[in-house]
C-alpha cells in the first residue's frame, strides 16, 4: 500500500518551528512519509535538516517587514518565486495534506497548495494571529488555535481550539543531568533566563548588570541568543548557552524559576512543567505586540508575573523576581488545574481527518 506522505511549513524564529518537531516522530511513527519546505537560510533548515527520514525543501521567500525598506519592493516577486518552487515540489512529492506553523515562509507554500487544491492545516499559537497566518487563512481547511481566546479573530466555519503541542520529550527532562550539563551545583533556586529563541539583548544587559547579586539568591543558566554570549561574564553559578535543543528538557527539569519572552510556545511549555514564570514580553516598537496579549493573558489566570519592556531595570528585575519567589506557589497551584496533555493528539486527528 502506497504510504501517505505530510508536507509541513513554518519559520523564522523557532516559534514557527517547534509545533512541527513536535508533530514529525508521532506522523513518522505512523508511517507517513514527511517532506518539509522551508527558507534558504533560516532557523527551521538547521533544526529539520538534521531530522531521520524528513527531505527539507529550500524556497525563496519575502519578508513580512513592519517598516519602509527597499527591499519590500522585491518581496512580492520573492513570493511568487517561492509559490512556483513550492507548486513544482507538490507536484513531485503529492503531499496527502500540508501541515503550516506560519512565519514568512509558510505563504507561497500555503498559496501553492490552494492552486494544487492540496488540504492545509494551519496552527497559530499566538492569541492574536500572526501576519503570514492572517493572509494564509482563506487558502486553509482548518485553523488551529492555541489560546482559546484566539477563536474570535478567526473564521468560525474553519477554526478550533486544540491548546498548546507541545514536545513529548519536554516531559522526560532529568534536574541531576541538567544540572550536570549547565555545571551548577543546585545548592540555590535555579534561575534560567530565556529571551526567546533568538535571544533578547535588553534582558541579557538587565540580567548581566544584575548578576553579583541575582548570585547571592540564585545559580543562573542563561540560553543568550545566536551570537549574544558574553564570555567575559563567565563565573562560578552562571551558564550561558547560545540555543539548546536535545539538553532543553533536563534544563527545564532543574529550573526552579524562569524570566523569559512571552512567545507562545515557550510560555505554554513552563505551564506545562509548572515553573513559575516572570515575562517581559516583546514591545510594539519591535512586533505587533502579540507577547504583551500572550503575557496579559497569562498574567489573569495567574500563571505569570508580567514586567514591561519599558519598565526593565537591574532594579525592577530583582524586585520582580523577589514577588515570582513569593507567588511561585500560587502560580503552581493555578497551573496543576490545566492539563495540555491531549493537544498533540487533537491536532494529529485533525490532520489525518483533513488529508486527502
Ligand atoms: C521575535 C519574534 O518574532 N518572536 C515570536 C516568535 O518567538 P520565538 O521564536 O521565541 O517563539 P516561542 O517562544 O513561541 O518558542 C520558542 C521555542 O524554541 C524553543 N527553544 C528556545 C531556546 C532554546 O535554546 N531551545 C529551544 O528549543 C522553546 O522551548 C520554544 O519551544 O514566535 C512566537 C510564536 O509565534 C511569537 O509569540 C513571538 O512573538
């Protein structure tokens, strides 16, 4: 019997990646066969490539930009490009259903679809939908939502609310062996920073200027962001890490406590663990402001204590980070009375469902 085959999309920043790494071992296990189209040069060609048994296809892309630049002229002609190259790789690999976690280059994979009438499943984890996703709806079956608040920004007929995929592995971390691989003793609370997946300067500097004394209360490991290590900051208690893949879990095992970005996937997975969590979410001057409305979210069901951008000082950190010690049991109690544990499930179901 001829095997069915998935074709997944979605890049940029890891956040438009991970959902699929989360979904590829259960479609592999299953038998399908798994194609995955993504950009030349972005995060989702160095974390796929090295998967068993997935063919990464490169396109070209355009890139949703929020400001004036020379280069917006050109990216209508990007997309086209991109929409031809992804229509060729259908027609070869004559995916069952296309499977798009959003970000710049899922759009000419999404048009394509719609041209080559193959069934797509688009998956937006932000409580407000992401501008790739906003212009990838009319060419999708089905839209899968994280927060169930999102429903109301989206088409009835098409869109559900399945929660947060998140990584199967995430929950078999080990505290002994991430302490182990971060070199820190446990004797203090650990603290880990993580600014998102590309890292985030202003809290590095907030982190780095606070350091002697956030030490005095807390061992530190620190996931900096590609090329925003600062080794002259190295001491006894303090890790830092560029990005972290297969450690990440034994990582989170041995975190007590975590101040992070408020991106989607990240956020949903610390209440998965329960770690109580301080977010400083990304500002508009930088974004459409989708982590402020993930972090407020958050912050009313009493998961996550929110600091504005804005507000962040070596100060306001330490003080914040004193009340995330005091309400970490409140937010852990809070967190115990959700469970995500079926999401991943939910969304397979809907794909096999929606494939052809
Ligand atoms: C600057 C930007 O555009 N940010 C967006 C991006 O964030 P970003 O790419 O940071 O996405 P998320 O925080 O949602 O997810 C990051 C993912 O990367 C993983 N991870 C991170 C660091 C690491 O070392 N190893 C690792 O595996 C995390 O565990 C998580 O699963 O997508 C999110 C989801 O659409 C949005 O909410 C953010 O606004």
């Amino acid at each position: 019997m001829k095997r069915k085959r998935i074709l997944f999309t979605g890049g940029g920043t890891a956040g438009h990646v991970i959902v699929n790494l989360a979904l590829i071992p259960v479609f592999q296990e299953k038998g399908w066969e798994i194609d995955y189209i993504g950009s030349k040069n972005g995060i989702e060609k160095d974390l796929v490539q090295q998967l068993e048994g997935v063919t990464y296809h490169a396109v070209s892309t355009g890139k949703l930009r929020r400001y004036m630049s020379k280069e917006n002229l050109k990216d209508p002609f990007k997309v086209l490009k991109g929409t031809m190259q992804s229509c060729n790789i259908i027609r070869k690999r004559k995916p069952s259903v296309i499977f798009s976690k959003g970000g710049f280059v899922s759009v000419p994979v999404m048009i394509a679809s719609k041209l080559l009438r193959v069934p797509a499943v688009i998956h937006e984890s932000d409580y407000t939908p992401g501008l790739a996703n906003k212009i990838a709806i009319p060419f999708s079956r089905k839209v899968l939502a994280t927060f169930e608040e999102t429903l109301r920004y989206l088409p009835e007929k098409k869109a559900e609310y399945v929660g947060a995929v998140i990584r199967k592995e995430l929950f078999s971390g080990e505290k002994a062996k991430g302490l182990a691989f971060a070199g820190l003793e446990g004797k203090r609370p650990v603290l880990l920073v993580m600014g998102g997946s590309g890292g985030s300067e202003k809290i590095n500097s907030a982190i780095r200027e606070g350091l002697d004394r956030l030490l005095e209360t807390y061992e530190i490991i620190h996931i900096c962001g590609k090329g925003k290590m600062a080794p002259e900051f190295d001491c006894p208690g303090y890790r830092q890490f560029e990005y972290v893949q297969d450690e990440l879990k034994d990582i989170f095992a041995a975190t007590d406590y975590v101040l992070s970005r408020a991106g989607s996937n990240a956020i949903f997975e610390f209440l998965a663990l329960r770690i109580p969590m301080l977010l400083v979410p990304l500002g508009l001057n930088a974004s459409r402001g989708d982590q402020i409305v993930n972090a407020k979210s958050f912050a009313e069901k009493r998961y996550a204590r929110v600091l504005d951008e804005d507000q962040l000082t070596t100060e306001t950190l330490a003080e914040e980070l004193e009340q995330l010690k005091e309400y970490g049991p409140i937010m852990v109690d809070q967190m115990r009375q959700t469970n995500a544990s079926d999401s991943l499930q939910k969304v397979v179901s809907i794909i096999e469902n929606t494939s052809k």
